[in-house]
C-alpha cells in the first residue's frame, strides 16, 4: 500500500489543490461570500501543505498531510452544507 501510495501521490495532491481551489472560489462566484473571511486562512493553509507535499518525497508528511487535508475538506464541505431544521 505505501509503494503504491507513493506512486500516486502527485496526482492526489494535485486533486487535492484543485478541490481547495474550486472550493475557495465557489463561494465568490455563486454566492455573496467576500474574498476575505475568517475561514480563508485555514483553507490557505490546506492549500499550502497539499503544494508543500506535491513537492516533497517525506513518506511521513505525506500521510499526515493527506489525512489532515482529506478530513479538513470533508469537514467543509459538511459544514458548508449542513443545514439544520
């Protein structure tokens, strides 16, 4: 399973960046969220690590980043559309 993780890394990560970034951009374009709110930097963040681990051959910080980053856009996404009765 790690070999093959390793194998495909690049393009996970590169999903992940492009998941972020039409996430960062669906709230400008289809809504009336302003390009700066309080939940930005936590996405810029994500965002980051997922660039910093496309790049970077640590076996570690790729496990850790891919979890983190996974369970943090589940989370949004649940968040972003949660809505109670």
């Amino acid at each position: 399973m790690e070999t093959h993780f390793f194998r495909i890394r690049r393009p996970l990560f590169v999903s992940y960046i492009f998941a972020y970034l039409a996430a960062m951009v669906d709230g400008n374009v289809l809504a009336d969220e302003p390009l700066w709110y309080g939940g930005r930097s936590g996405q810029i963040l994500i965002l980051g690590l997922a660039i910093w681990a496309y790049a970077s051959t640590n076996k570690n910080a790729h496990k850790i980043i891919a979890v983190m980053t996974l369970l943090v856009f589940v989370a949004l996404i649940a968040l972003r559309f949660w809505n109670p009765r």
